[in-house]
C-alpha cells in the first residue's frame, strides 16, 4: 500500500508539470519529457478526448457500471494509455472502458501513462491493446489485423512479433472475413463459433454460406456436424475436378470401334459433358439410328 501511496503522490506531482504553459512538453526531447513519458500521471478526466481509432465498437454497459462500482471502493487499479496533443489535452490510446467507468464513478483525475504519439502510432498502439483483450470476438480480431496490416502498413511478419502471434493464427482470423456479413454477425452475437466460421469458408458461395449457416443455427449443429456438412457439398464439385481425363478417351474409343463411327467426348469449364458422333449421310445416319436401337 506504502508503494501504491508513493507513485500516486508521485503522479500528482508531476501532473503539475504538464499544467505549466512554460515547461509544455511537445516531443519526447523537450526538457522534463524523460520525467513526463513513461510514469504515472494523475490527468484531469475533463481533460482527455477519446480515440477516434478506437477499434472497439461494442461496450457492456453492464460491465462498465460493475466497474465503476469496483473503482469507488479499490479506485484504478490499472492506469489508462493517453497521448499529449496540445497544452494540458490529451487524447486516449487505451483504456476506454476504465474511463467510462470512472467518470460514473464520479472521479475528476485519473492515472494515466502519457505517451507522445503521431496518429498512426496511437492507432497501432490502440489495435494491438485491443487484439489482446480476453473477451474479443474472432470478427473484432480480424478486422483488427486488417487495419494493422492496411492502415499501418505492416507486413504479415512485423504483425506476427506485435501481437505475438504465428503468421498461420493471423491467416486462419483474417480468412473469416470472407464469410457474408450475416454470418460475421451471428458469430459477433455468439450464435456460432470461428470454428463454425472456418467450415462456412470453404464454400466460396455466399448463398450456400447462409444455407449451411441457417441449417447450422436451426439444428444447433457442432463444428464437426458443420464440417460434415460442407464436406458432403463439397463432394460433387471434388468428383468433377478429380474425374480422369482418359476415362472419357477410353470410353470414346471403345464406342468408334463398336459403332464403326468417330466418336468425341467433350467437357466444358462447367463440368457438362456432351457425346458426338459423325456420320457422312443419311444412310449412315439410319444404319446408326437401327444399331443404337438394337433392331
């Protein structure tokens, strides 16, 4: 308690800094930025706006008023993330929900680390503080990868050592945006789960996605009933694609010798086949017609 005490007492006094328009701390070389940046400040609430990058969407108000509850009678117990961007204003990085729930509490100041920030480093801070939140959905997550990867411009690499994770955890997360946006609903509802959703994917159509997903919800089938599923599908496409070529020469082969015609056999991209055969008139064609028929 002595030590928690000490930083608070610590941070009141330098937040004194931070409200002398003479010693304003502009960048990180700004004399007594080394005192400022890194430490717990005490900030006026008034004083922070929120993060226009904030990548969480969705708030419990539930939770929030059982947090400010827990902050009347143990106040913060972990400081929020600010950065400075004028005289005595900063703006929040991180810590929303801590936030919000202090100034139900009714607090006026807040400890804070106060960072000196651009706004694609705020936004990357921000999305990183985000993915490693506990109670993410699979959807929040992904889109948190993607704007790391659009927005900030990292590459899948330089994403995996920030969030520590492998590039293979981030492929399977982003792969889930793939999915109709119905779907990427039901599983931010809970409805089903990135399991789920990763057996959805494998059916590229939209409209088969939302007949599976509909069979899935109706039934309340499990993730391996789902991949079942898909599989059975799926299977008429992968009997298609994996038919032999030769089959269809041999068979056409076997007919010319048998009609004493030229026989083709042909498919197009669509998996349809069609089978011809030559003649040269119209005796041929009767002669073929009888011998077809077994007169």
């Amino acid at each position: 308690m002595a030590k928690a005490t000490q930083k608070q007492a610590l941070g009141r006094g330098l937040s004194a800094l931070l409200k002398d328009p003479a010693k304003d701390i502009q960048s990180a070389q700004d004399e007594n930025a080394s005192q400022i940046i890194g430490s717990i400040v005490e900030i006026d609430i008034d004083h922070i706006e929120v993060n226009p990058f904030q990548p969480r969407t969705q708030f419990n108000d539930q939770n929030i008023s059982e947090l400010a509850s827990s902050i009347k009678e143990l106040g913060i117990i972990q400081p929020i993330t600010v950065r400075k961007v004028g005289f005595d204003k900063f703006q929040l990085i991180s810590g929303e929900r801590r936030l919000r729930a202090s100034k139900l509490a009714g607090l006026k100041a807040i400890p804070a680390f106060v960072r000196i920030a651009n706004d694609n480093e705020s936004l990357e801070m921000a999305l990183v503080e985000n993915i490693q939140r506990q109670d993410l959905d699979p959807i929040e997550i992904a889109l948190s990868y993607e704007r790391l990867l659009s927005e900030i411009k990292l590459t899948q690499e330089q994403l995996s050592d920030r969030v520590g994770k492998n590039r293979s955890t981030i492929a399977n997360y982003l792969r889930l945006l793939k999915l109709d946006p119905i779907i990427q609903t039901g599983m931010r509802d809970g409805f089903v789960s990135m399991g789920h959703g990763r057996a959805l994917i494998g059916l590229g159509d939209p409209n088969q996605q939302l007949h599976v997903y509909d069979k899935v919800i109706a039934n309340q089938l499990s993730v391996r009933q789902t991949e079942e599923l898909v599989r059975r599908l799926l299977e008429p496409k992968i009997a298609k694609k994996t038919t032999p070529a030769n089959v269809y020469a041999d068979t056409a082969k076997s007919l010319s010798q048998k009609l004493g015609r030229t026989v083709q056999i042909s498919t197009n991209v669509n998996g349809k086949s069609k089978l011809i055969i030559t003649f040269d008139s119209e005796k041929e064609l009767i002669e073929l017609t009888k011998l077809l028929s077994g007169e």
